[in-house]
C-alpha cells in the first residue's frame, strides 16, 4: 500500500468514526443495542474512543511504512480538535435539525 493511500484511509476512517457516534442508531460504538437512549455524555465517550482507535490504524500504518515519529503534546492537540471538527455533521444532524417523527 503507497504511503498516498495510507493517507487517505485514516482521513476517510477518521471522518467515518468521528461521525459514527451521532449518526448511528442507539448502539454502544455501533455495536451493542441499548435499551434507553444515548446521552450526549455517553456519545462524547464514544467520539474519545473513536479518536484513539483512528490514533491506533494511522500507527499501525505509519509502523507499517517505516520509523515511527515520535510526537508532543501538539501533535495530539491538533489531531484531537480536527477529529472534533470532522464529528460536526453528524453532531448538527443529531442535534441541530429537525427531524420528523
């Protein structure tokens, strides 16, 4: 796999994980049925555990392509308010648009 590819699959599994908490149905990480409705709270858990599961596959592709950079504070900071940034259609669909019943 080209390092261009490698590339664009975190770009697409990040805007895919970071919306999935919003967009999905009631299940736990898109997985486990629950039987009440999700909170905010419980979707702001989630987008963390998507964040670092995007933060695992571009590591494991980054492994995958030679050295590991090594990374400060700043680099998760940026990461972190891009994720937050590509989570916000799913957020506006969820909790911004009216939707008919």
């Amino acid at each position: 796999m080209s390092q261009t590819v490698s590339i664009w699959l975190v770009v697409v599994a990040a805007l895919v994980l970071a919306n999935l908490p919003f967009v999905a149905n009631q299940r736990l990480l898109g997985l486990i049925p629950l039987a009440a409705s999700k909170s905010l709270w419980v979707r702001l858990a989630e987008l963390v555990v998507m964040y670092f599961l995007v933060g695992l596959l571009g590591l494991a592709l980054e492994q995958r392509a030679g050295q590991i950079a090594p990374q400060r504070w700043e680099f998760y900071a940026i990461t972190a308010a891009l994720f937050i940034t590509l989570a916000f259609p799913g957020f506006v669909y969820r909790y911004l648009l009216k939707h008919r019943s």
